[in-house]
C-alpha cells in the first residue's frame, strides 16, 4: 500500500469517528479553540491573486458525510491557478519545488481533469462533506492559513490515482486545496 492511499484513509478514519464538527465561534463569527502546528507558507508573486477572493461561509458545518457526485453534477468545473502553497511538517516536496508550481493551471470538468499537460479522464467525483478544520488538524497543519474555520468543504476523489488530483478539497465557490507529496497547494478559479 503506498504512504498516500495510507495517508487518505487515516484521513478519512480520523474523520469518519470525529463525528459532526464541533467549530466554536467567538465575536463575530471568529473561530476560537486550539489550532494544529504552522506550516511554511509560500504566496504567489502576482497581483491580484490572493487565494482568498470571493470566500464566504457560514459557521458551523456539519462534517457529515454526503452524497457520491455523478456526471452532471454541480461542482468545482473551470479554468483554476495554483496561487499558492504551505509545506505539511514534515513535505516530501521540497520548498523550491513546490514554489515552481505558482502559475500552474488546471481544467476541471465532470469528464476529465488537465492539469501541467496532463490529462486524466475522469467517471465525475466522489463527494464527502467534511470539517475542513479536521482535515488540515490532520496533518498537522494551522487550517487558518486556508481561511478554512467555519467552512463546510467537500472532499472531491477521481479516478485519477497517482495523480495530486486524485483527491482534492473543495472549499465552494472559487477555491480548492490539492494535498500533493506534503505540500499543500491553493488553487483559485480564473
């Protein structure tokens, strides 16, 4: 068993008995309570893309799981940019690397995924609603650095194994996480 598809169904165990998200919020909908470790935080250097654009959420998500997407079903379709990344504690990827993947671009439809010249064909998703705070606690990483807390998230699995889209983290509307070899990227829709 390879330490990816290892690594997604601890996730999903550590998710599976967590039960519904338990996300307090303090003052205006801030998010109070403990955060898991910081990772290093890389940001793209061109204007206008934060990463963050047009992110709106409601407090409390359920974390329960929700139905299997099919072809034909809304979500996260379009043109994305990688804009940024933050290294897990401990990455297989190293810094430099994981940089050279600002820019980069994918093309997301219910048939296929394209992304750096790569094309995987694709049967549509799988969907799982979950707790994003859960999920990046998972790996030991701050969920404040996606402006994740108090988000309901969709975790997205393909058929497009040994790829970094085989599964990614939808966080609605205009932007996903991809989790690839320890290094988190943040895609936004162009």
């Amino acid at each position: 068993m390879s330490k990816r598809v290892a690594l997604f169904l601890l996730v999903m165990l550590l998710i599976a008995t967590a039960g519904p998200a338990q996300t307090p919020a303090g003052p205006a909908g801030k998010t109070t309570g403990k955060t898991g470790a910081t990772g290093k935080t890389g940001v793209s250097g061109q204007t206008g893309q934060t990463g963050q654009t047009g992110v709106t959420g409601a407090a409390g998500s359920t974390g329960q799981a929700g139905a299997t997407g099919q072809a034909g079903a809304v979500g996260p379709d379009g043109e994305w940019r990688v804009t940024r990344f933050v290294l897990a504690p401990f990455p297989e990827m190293a810094e430099a690397d994981a940089a050279a993947w600002i820019g980069k671009q994918a093309q997301i439809s219910q048939d296929k995924i394209v992304f750096d010249g790569a094309v995987c064909k694709t049967e549509g998703f799988e969907r799982r609603h979950i707790d994003p705070v859960k999920y990046f606690e998972s790996f030991d990483t701050d969920p404040n650095l996606f402006a994740a807390c108090g988000l309901e998230a969709t975790l997205m699995r393909t058929q497009c194994e040994e790829t970094p889209f085989s599964e990614f983290l939808w966080l609605g509307g205009d932007r996903l996480v991809i989790f690839w070899e320890g290094a988190f990227f943040v895609l936004t829709k162009d």
